[in-house]
C-alpha cells in the first residue's frame, strides 16, 4: 500500500469513472505542478497543470481540447531526482472546465514509481 493521501477517481454525481486506468489508486496533485505538453503531429506547445496523477495515468488541465486518441509529450517543467523529464500518454477523454479550459484524462505509456509520484504531488 502506498504511503500517500489518495482520492477515488469519480464522475460528477458520484459515479466511479468507467475507464480501467481510474481504477487505479489516483493522487491530488496540490501543488499543481506546470507542465509543456506537446501533441503530435503538429508539436505545437501548450501550458498545462498536473491535477491528478497515478501509476499509469495523469489528469490535465489545459487551455486546448484533444481529441481521445491523441498522443502527447508531457514535458515536466522542474525535473527531479529519478524522474524522466518527458511523459508520453494518450489521452482517454476530454471534458470542458469554464472558462476555456479543458480537463484531459491521459494514460501513461509506462508506470511511475513512488518516487516520482512524490516528486509531483
């Protein structure tokens, strides 16, 4: 069991998401950490923040929809010990935040470890 505070991954009304990947234990991201988030083909770069994260997915907030299926390079902003400073991650759903922003739900192309979920939350 993990030594972090952690939050069920839920729809609005309470509903757990569908998605295998959000059942996976997920952590709040208080710090909201920055993030570049590249998207391919074109690379244009985009800012982002860290809402969310687990082993194998991650939670976005960003001022540009992608469509599911996108596939993203996540540039992490203040690298830490032990942590790549590229993600890669599809994203699984795209729902709009006012004003502008959308919330993109991303599963990760491999699994982080401990350390590095520490580093961002």
């Amino acid at each position: 069991m993990s030594q972090f505070t952690s939050f069920s991954a839920m729809q609005p009304g309470n509903q757990p998401i569908a998605d295998d990947s959000a059942t996976l234990e997920r952590f709040i991201c208080s710090r909201r950490p920055s993030v570049r988030v590249l998207a391919r083909p074109s690379l244009q770069s985009h800012n982002a923040v860290i809402l969310n994260i687990s082993r194998r997915g991650i939670g976005l907030l960003i001022g540009q929809r992608f469509e599911p299926g996108s596939l993203l390079a996540i540039q992490l902003r203040h690298r830490e010990v032990g942590i790549s400073g590229i993600l890669t991650a599809t994203v699984k759903h795209a729902t709009e935040q006012p004003p502008g922003n959308w919330s993109l739900g991303c599963s990760l192309s491999r699994s982080l470890t401990d350390d590095e979920i520490a580093a961002l939350i």
